[in-house]
C-alpha cells in the first residue's frame, strides 16, 4: 500500500518577533539620574544635576534581562 505525502512545507525558522530589553529601573531608560549638588562646609543641597547611570552605565537597558 503507498503512503501518500503531504506537499506542504513547514518553514525551518519562523519569522521571530525581537524582544526589546527591559528599561533600566533607576533611570527609567533614559541612562541619567539626578544627582544632588551639595557645596559649603556643612554640604547643603543647592539643587541637582544629571548623572551618568551607574546600573546600566548610561545605556538605559536593564543588565539582568
């Protein structure tokens, strides 16, 4: 008795949708923080400025996904 085959084709990789990284939680993704400036004696705040991510190092990804 002949087996009879199917002429459909399954395709080897199937078109993978890419996963985008997680943000980085402490800055959010952007890959800045503030950072308090403090200046004088007794080191009172007098405003903030923008810092480098030290999580991700500016990369605004999270590094454990």
């Amino acid at each position: 008795m002949a087996t009879q085959r199917t002429t459909a084709k399954t395709p080897k990789n199937p078109a993978s949708v890419p996963i985008e990284p997680a943000p980085c939680q402490p800055c959010g993704g952007t890959g800045n923080v503030a950072i308090t400036v403090r200046v004088g004696r007794k080191r009172r705040p007098v405003g903030q400025q923008d810092g480098l991510c030290l999580n991700c190092l500016g990369e605004g990804t999270d590094p454990d996904a």
